[in-house]
C-alpha cells in the first residue's frame, strides 16, 4: 500500500514533466513554471520562508533613466542615477516585492493548510524520502520502495531522476563563458572493465534480471504496481539488508546542513560553520543534502569536501545526484571529471546515472551526444528502462527530431518494454508539441480503444494541447471527461481551464477558478498568477495585469522571468516604455537575468515602433538587457556579393545559443529577420532565414505530405519573416528544378491566422504573402472554404518557377 504522501509526490512528478511549461512562448514571452526540484511546501513552512525573503529584500535600487537616443540600437552613455523608493509619486507601489502588509493589499483567500506541488521533482525520491520509522520496523511491514530494492538489490534507486529528465529549462540567456565544446566520451570501456570486470555469463544473467525486473519504470502508480509486495513481513536477515543499504536519516541534521549551505556562498566560512555542527555523516543523508540544493557550484564544494572527511566515501547515489546537479547547469567539462572519479572510486554508474546524462544533454540540445551516451550504457552491460527511451523520445520531439523519436519508441518495444499510460502520455504530449495534434488525440482513442486508462496526467496533456490549438471547446469537454472519469482537478488542470477561459474573453470566469482553486487547498505559485497577469495583459488590461502582479508580491511569491516577461509585454502593447524600463532594472536587482524572450519581446517593439524617438527608446531598452543578441544584432555584417559574412555571423550566434529551447530560438530568428526585412536590410534577413533553415530552427515550415505535394507553412511567422521564407523557399524549388530537372505537382502555402492575429481573414501574413504572389503575377489561389491557404499546382505552377525573377523576389 502505498502512503498517501508517496502518491502525491508521484503525481506532482509526472505532472510537472508534461505541463511546467505550457505557457512558455518564445513570441510573447508568457511565463512558464521553470523551477527545478522544488519540494511539496506546507503553508507553515512557506510563511517561515517569505518571513526569511522579507529580511533580504532592499528597500530601493538604483537605477538609470532611459536615455533619448536617435538610432536604433544606441552606444553607451551616462546618465545621472536615481533612487528608486518604495512608492513613486502618483503613489503607484514599486515593482519590486515589498512584503508590506497593508489594507489596500490584494485581499485573496487562502487556506492555510494547502500544499503546493513542486515544479519538477526527481521520480526515485518517491520510494526513498520519507524514512522508515522504528515502529513499522517493530511492526514488520516494508515500504513499497524497500522491497524494490531487494528485488533488485544492486540496483539504486534513491537518487534517481526519472521525473527530472523531462523537466524544462530555466527562462535564462545562455552564460556565453560557458564552454560547450567540451563534450567528450562519457566513460571508457576499459576503466569500467577495471572498476567491476565481469564473466560473460554474469553479463548475460545481468542484463536478463534488468530487462525482466520491475524497477525498470518505478515513476509512475503503473510501475509501483509491479513492485512484487506478496510477502508485507520482512524477515530478520531481510532487515539487516534493508538497513545496510539505507541508512536512518536524521531529518535535522540534514535540515541544518542544507541550512548553512542555503546561507553561505561555499568558501571557508561554510567549511567552518559545517565543521562547528560536528556531524558524522554518511553517504545517504549526504545525498539528501545534495538533493536539496540548486546551486551547482555550492553543491560541488560541498560534495568535495565531504571526499576529504575521514571514513566517508561517496557512493553511486551522491555520485549520480551530483551529476544530475552538474547536468542542471550545463557543466560538461566538470560531469566529465566526476564521471572519471567515479569509475577510479568503484562505483558503477547505473541506469539512473546515465539516464541523468542523457536528460542532460538533450536538454542542452546536444542530441548526439545523448545518443552517445545510450549506446555506451549498453556497451558497458547496463539496459537502457522505460525513463531512458522516454527521454530520448521526448528531447528529439522536442528538437523537431519527430521521425527519430518514433523510432526510439519502436526500438522500445523491441526491447520488450510495453507501451503504458506513461509512454503514451509522452509520445501524445510529443506529438501535439510538434504540431500534429490529430495524429496525438488518434493515439489518445488507440490509448483508450487498447484498454489502457488514461490518468490525470494524460487528460492534463490533451486538454492543454487543445488549448494551445484554440479547440477550447474540445479542451472544455475533456475537463468534462475527466472529472466523469473520477479525476478531481489538480492545480495544472486548473491552469488549463484558467487559459482556456482567458483566450475565450471568460477572464472575469478565469478568475473564478483562480479562487475555486484555493477552495481546493491548492496554493498558488508564481505560474499560476504569472498566467493571470499574461491573460489580462493581451486583453489590454493594464490595470488587471499590475493587480495581479501586486497579488503575487503580496502572497509572498518573487516574480521570475516570465512573469516579468509578460507585464514587460504589457507595457510596451501600450506604449509605457517608461515602466517598461523600470520593470528591466528590477529584474536585474532581483537577480533575474533577461531571457532570450525578453530581449524578443524588446526586438518586436521596436520593428512596431511608429517613430525614431519610440526606437530609440527601445535600443535602450534592448541594450540594457546585456543579452548577446544584443550584440549579435549590432555587430551584423553587410550581406556582400554573396551573403556569406551574414551566415557566418548567424552560424556562430545560433551555436553560441545552442542550449535554449528550440522555440526561443525560432522566436529571436523570427523578431531579427522580421526587423531586418522592414529596415530594409533585405538580403541580410534572406541569410539569416537560410541559416535558421538549415539549423531546423523551424521545422515545420517545409515538408512533403506526399510525392511532389509540398506544404510551405508560414502561419507562426511574423509578416516579415513569412515574405522572406516563402521567396527564399520558392528560390530554393526554382534551384532544385535547374538541377534535377524534379518539378513539384503542388504547393500549398499555409497562411493561418497569422501570428498576433485571432480573427480570419485579417492575418498581416495571409496579406502580406498575398501582396507578394500578385505582384509577381503568381499562379497561387485560395480554394472555397479556406482563405487561409494559397494553392499552386500543374504545369502553370513550374513555368512560373523557372521565371528568373523568382531567385530575387525577397529583395523586392
């Protein structure tokens, strides 16, 4: 029987995996839930920590004014600094978290007894985080995670990070200090064979047991179903067993470590403070310390310090947390180390371990190098389970990878691993991420239709996808499903509805449930009202958006970046550059650093902006980010004979950004070749698209549906970038018709709604693309019922494309 707390950490993991980021938006910056292994907070312990905020908070900063600048993208200058107060003038609060109770303060009730789920949790702390107390001990019962083990005894599972490897990154800017050429092989062979060597037999037998045993997948309420639990009475030399390998954790010792650790940047005066505690600490409280702690530099110095304490040895799990630490912050060069330390300290790297590795790179969009890594752990006799093949299914979705990570769900059931409700989840939530939501909801009707019950998780996942495509009313009635089927809303389902109700006008509704939400002892997080604020700032509610915003710095809660994404959003749609850049100078002193979707929001603004004062300001803004896109965009060489000083240039910038997100990425390069093309910098926004082509940056913009029937689709596209893609990419048929002499039967050029753009017919990309097909006298119509899609077929269409004039339409 599984403990009540179990289930809901399982639960918040898998949810998190799927839906942390369902607002993330490179476009407009809507915020998205980032943090990494935030535990279940009680309302107890989350008043003790915004007690302990309050104390750390200034009480005013400096900042500059925005200075009048007649460029676009303005130098370096003084101006005279001010201080920033609590309340400005007109009596408006501050940006910044004051924690002032007051009566005007937003009045939200709260229960005081909710709990909130963690953004991502790691999977393998739900069999392990919770001791197990003397008197079940007495009493003879085992956990479900006890008996796990001793199925399996050599295998770890305290610290694996099964639900981890499917959380999103952090809205940061890539550290451009960071090495990223530092990927090497991830352990040799012949150092493994030396650290445990093995019989072929045993090899044999080995690999048997892992790919027949139950722990393979242990991160969903399917896997602990497997868990053999026949016999609930451990016998005696079964308890020695179990205490052998799992050391009593002495819940306040940990606390108080991790405490110290939480105040001091890690030097001599932490070492100190640590030795004062005179602890004798081994190897798994350590690893709960370490599970703890989100400063990878911290942990590092905690981690080596306790190799120097006499008689403590790490091992496989303080190794494989650590690494797991490391991959979180992209420092490959320091994994590499560690990896070889383990190997010279005997301690096999395990089927977490290189699932913690494989998480990491693909996160950091170094796909081969995850692939790598899945082929080693084989090499070195370790069966890849179901999180493994989940991973790389996921991060190659992700990465618009979507035929390679079909493959790897068949390779997994090759393997023998079956398809369950967690698998699904994943492929659907994959599918519909890469736009083909009709192909995600026929495998949610094959889930079904295969006597595979969907879960919470799953219903979370359709809905929010339904959502994303505007099927409100789909999305609506799988709410309906679901609650049908049993399932009470979680604070993700109430997320969904919140949106779904927002982009239907309902936002009066929306914060209906907002409130319901608390009725149910869910207490809201930054995501939560960062959604409130992005919904009622698209309304043009600027009032609403600063309310809610208010409301969050009143429950305590810091603002991250997409929350400050989405206000700065709201700002400039109205113009308020002024707030605008005070929002920016707040986010540096909070220590939140602009993302790449802040700086496209600034890019965006000032392509829109209507006069040389408006832009101005705006390169102001955009410089005082300090993001390299900043630079990237000043130092842009002129295109030359042949464009090839601008693909450089673009190469090397979307190498430097290589770890973002595939969607920031499309975002920037879509803001860039937009501006460009409207300044007039025609054949350096056509470079710029060739390079973001080849680099899959967009990859559904061009696809065969069928032999010779092409699809160009420009609909997430600003009007800019659309002209420019769609005459580089009939340029690019005119090139492969010279060549190959292949002539296409039929393109069709898919418009949409344009992005920004909610009403049919009205698309600034339907026009735009329009304007350029009937200037150049093009054979392109719409057909009956669909005016969103231009279409060009026959013998018509390949006379057209061999016009000269087809290579240099992008410059007219």
């Amino acid at each position: 029987m599984m403990r009540p707390q179990q289930i809901s950490k399982l639960s918040s993991s898998a949810r998190s995996f799927f839906l942390s980021g369902s607002r993330s938006s490179a476009a407009d910056g809507s915020p998205s839930a980032f943090n990494d292994d935030e535990p279940c907070v009680s309302r107890r312990q989350q008043l003790r920590h915004e007690a302990a905020q309050a104390e750390k908070l200034p009480s005013s900063i400096i900042i500059r004014k925005p200075l009048v600048a007649g460029s676009i993208l303005p130098g370096e200058a003084e101006s005279k600094p001010v201080v920033l107060k609590k309340v400005d003038g007109s009596g408006r609060p501050s940006l910044l978290p004051q924690h002032v109770c007051s009566s005007s303060s937003p009045a939200l009730p709260s229960k005081p007894h909710s709990v909130t789920y963690a953004s991502i949790r790691e999977e393998e702390e739900v069999s392990s985080s919770a001791p197990i107390g003397d008197q079940i001990f007495r009493a003879g019962y085992a956990a479900v995670s006890i008996l796990s083990d001793l199925a399996n005894f050599k295998l770890p599972s305290s610290d694996g990070g099964s639900s981890e490897v499917f959380g999103l990154g952090k809205s940061c800017m890539v550290d451009p200090s960071r090495p990223i050429t530092s990927v090497k092989s991830v352990i040799r062979r012949e150092d493994l064979t030396k650290a445990y060597p093995r019989s072929p037999a045993s090899k044999e037998s080995s690999a048997g047991k892992i790919r027949n045993s139950s722990s393979n997948f242990r991160g969903t309420k399917e896997g602990f179903k497997q868990v053999s639990v026949q016999k609930r009475f451990v016998p005696n030399e079964m308890m020695k067993a179990a205490s052998g390998s799992r050391q009593y954790c002495n819940v306040k010792e940990v606390e108080n470590v991790s405490s110290i650790l939480k105040t001091f940047r890690w030097g001599p005066a932490a070492e100190t403070a640590l030795e004062n505690l005179r602890l004798t600490m081994g190897p798994y409280q350590a690893n709960q310390v370490l599970k703890k702690m989100n400063d990878y530099g911290n942990a590092l110095g905690f981690f080596y310090w306790l190799k120097r304490q006499p008689k403590f040895k790490h091992d496989e799990h303080t190794y494989t947390t650590m690494v797991g630490n490391l991959g979180r912050a992209k420092q490959f060069r320091a994994i590499n180390k560690l990896l070889d330390e383990m190997v010279r300290d005997g301690c096999r790297p395990n089927t977490v371990t290189y699932n913690r590795l494989i998480h990491s790179y693909g996160r950091a969009n170094y796909l081969n190098e995850a692939m790598n890594v899945f082929n080693q752990m084989q090499e070195a006799g370790c069966e890849p389970d179901r999180v493994t093949y989940c991973t790389l299914i996921d991060i190659h979705a992700k990465a618009g990878f979507l035929d390679v990570a079909m493959d790897m769900h068949q390779r997994m059931e090759a393997a023998g691993i079956s398809t369950d409700t967690f698998t699904y989840s994943v492929i659907i939530n994959c599918l519909g991420k890469a736009g083909h939501l009709p192909a995600a909801h026929k495998l949610f009707c094959e889930m079904v239709d295969q006597g595979c019950t969907p879960n919470l998780v799953t219903y979370n996942i359709m809905m929010d996808l339904h959502a994303k495509a505007r099927n409100y009313q789909s999305a609506l009635k799988l709410y309906r499903d679901m609650q049908n089927a049993g399932f009470r809303p979680d604070k993700v389902t109430y997320s969904i509805v919140m949106e779904v109700l927002g982009h239907c006008g309902y936002l009066e509704e929306a914060e209906g449930v907002f409130t319901e939400m608390q009725r149910d002892n869910w207490v809201p997080d930054e995501p939560v009202y960062g959604l409130l604020v992005d919904l009622w700032g698209k309304a043009g509610n600027v009032e609403k958006a600063w309310y809610w915003y208010q409301a969050m710095l009143h429950a305590g809660l810091l603002p991250n970046v997409p929350t400050c994404n989405s206000l700065l959003s709201t700002f400039l749609r109205v113009d308020k550059i002024g707030e605008a850049y005070e929002l920016l100078q707040n986010m540096l002193a909070l220590g939140l650093r602009p993302s790449l979707q802040t700086y496209t929001l600034l890019l965006s603004c000032c392509t829109d902006a209507r006069s040389k004062l408006d832009m101005g300001y705006c390169g102001q803004l955009m410089a005082s980010t300090g993001h390299p896109a900043h630079m990237f965009l000043l130092k842009m060489p002129s295109a030359g004979p042949d464009g090839q000083s601008v693909r450089n240039h673009v190469n090397s910038f979307l190498d430097l950004m290589h770890s973002e997100d595939r969607e920031s990425k499309r975002g920037l390069v879509d803001a860039v070749v937009d501006f460009l093309h409207k300044s007039g910098q025609k054949e350096e926004a056509g470079s710029v698209w060739e390079v973001a082509a080849q680099k899959n940056v967009f990859p559904d913009a061009l696809r065969e549906k069928s032999s010779s029937y092409w699809l160009i689709n420009l609909h997430v596209m600003s009007e800019g970038t659309a002209v420019t893609a769609l005459s580089r990419t009939l340029a690019w048929f005119r090139k492969q018709m010279l060549v190959s002499g292949s002539c296409p039967s039929r393109i069709d050029i898919v418009t949409g709604w344009g992005r920004r753009s909610r009403v049919t017919g009205t698309s600034m990309v339907r026009q735009a693309v329009e304007e350029l097909l009937n200037m150049f006298g093009s054979p392109f119509f719409t057909e009956s019922g669909n005016s969103g899609c231009f279409v060009g077929c026959g013998e018509s269409l390949n006379r057209w494309l061999m016009q000269s004039y087809v290579e240099r339409m992008h410059l007219l």
